[in-house]
C-alpha cells in the first residue's frame, strides 16, 4: 500500500516537473501557467492529472482534441514513480526519503529541460548546490570531506574532459551544464563512486544511441555526429549511484 503511494506521489513529481520544464522552455509566466494539453492547448482538468491512470484512461489521447499525448508523459511518469518507490525501499520513512525525492525531481526537471532544448538551466543547478550538500551532510548521507572531494575530484575531471575533447576535435563534447551537474553529482556521492558515475552515464547514453540507431531513428553516417543531451543520463546515474551506495550493491561494480 505504501509502496503504491510512493509510486504514486513520484508520478504527481513527473508531472510538475513537465510542468515546470516547459513553462521554463516557452517562457511563460509560473503564476499563469496551468498544466494543458500540448496539442490544442485546452486546460486540464484535476481528473486528467492523475500520474499513469489518467493516461491510461484516456488511452494516450486529448479528452479535447483526440490527439495522441506524447509517450513522453507516461515514460517520464512510469519512471519517477519507480524511482520514489526505489528511494523508499532502500531508505523506509526517514527524512534521507524526503530529501531524496526532492533531488529527484530537480534532476527530472533539469534533465526535462535538457531534452527540450539542450540547456541545464543555471537557475535551477546553482542554487541545487546551496540546498543539497549542505543537507545531505546534514541528514548523514555524506561527510563533509567526502562532499567536499567528490566536487572538487569531478569538477576538475569533467572540466578537463571537456577541454581535452575541445581540443582534440575542435568542437564541444561535453557542455558546461555537464560540468556542472557532475559537479553536484560529485558533491552527493563522494570522490570514491565517481568512475562508478562516469561509467553509468557513459553507458546509459551509448545504449541509448545503440538503441536509436537499431530502431532506425538515427542512421549510421550521421551516428558520430549526433548529439543527445547528456544531463538526463548523469542525473538518472546519480540517483542510482545513491541507492546502489544504501544497499551496499556499488560492490558488485568493484570487479
Ligand atoms: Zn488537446
């Protein structure tokens, strides 16, 4: 019962942070902003918003205009509610839990973002940096040290990619955004589960290029120059990093 209460607040997370993501992306003002269908354009009522169901119900199509939402919506919904069911059984009902779910639906937003229009908004990082070291110290997720280490160690390490790929092809490999949510990565898992990070994210984001390129989406001369935004594979790393960190399962990365 619980865990379906988690999955559930984890998909109302999704939907704010769509929400959110593309109020920020067009630009429009957050107090005017209603959640609305992106096709017609109609405003949603309550019912609608319900994370998973609501879709379901209406078979992925616009009450008004019966036009297909985008798969996007459920995918993002589905995901997050695995997520907050995750954090809550790796953590049970703690405060860990709660600060937790807040990361998680800063990282859903920025990686949303980044998937709209490549970008890692600043205004939503810089301030993740003041809120979530101090309280995962706070709360006994990290030492101080290990907070302080793990910034430095992937601030450096990632900036130095970034340049070295600059170099190297004379074009941008890795964005500023990257550097700077690896940074925070950094800060929340400590120096020690850094390669364990970068391999994650590394992996992720070439299965799902492998992916795109064996459904056809992407063809094999423009593979090398194709960009996917990267910030939605660090972020989904993190969490994961954070709860392989609980259950004691990073070892089995240890080989
Ligand atoms: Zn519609």
């Amino acid at each position: 019962m619980i865990m379906a209460f988690f999955f559930l607040l984890g998909g109302c997370l999704a939907s704010f942070s769509l929400w959110l993501a593309q109020t920020y992306v067009n630009g429009t003002s957050y107090f005017r902003a209603r959640s609305h269908c992106p096709q017609c354009g109609k405003a949603l009522c309550a019912y609608d918003m319900i994370p998973v169901f609501s879709y379901l119900a209406l078979k992925g199509k616009c009450r008004h205009c019966q036009k297909p939402i985008p798969l996007l919506y459920l995918a993002t919904e589905v995901l997050c509610g695995l997520f907050a069911t995750a954090i809550y059984s790796s953590f049970g009902l703690h405060a860990q839990t709660f600060l937790l779910l807040a990361l998680l639906f800063l990282l859903f937003t920025v990686s949303l973002v980044d998937y709209y229009i490549t970008i890692l908004p600043d205004c939503m990082l810089l301030p993740a940096f003041l809120v979530f070291p101090p309280l995962f110290i706070a709360c006994g997720l990290i030492t101080t040290s290990e907070a302080l280490t793990g910034f430095l160690v992937a601030l450096g390490s990632s900036a130095g990619l970034r340049a070295a790929f600059y170099l190297l092809r004379k074009k941008e490999g890795l964005g500023m955004g990257d550097v700077k949510l690896f940074a925070l990565a950094g800060a929340l898992c400590g120096w020690q589960l850094l390669p364990l990070l970068f391999f994650l994210s590394a992996s992720l984001a070439l299965l799902v290029v492998a992916g795109l390129h064996v459904t056809g989406k992407v063809d094999s001369r423009a593979l090398w120059r194709y960009r996917i935004p990267f910030g939605p594979f660090i972020a989904a790393s993190t969490l994961g990093v954070i709860l392989l960190r609980q259950i004691g399962a990073y070892a089995l990365f240890l080989f």
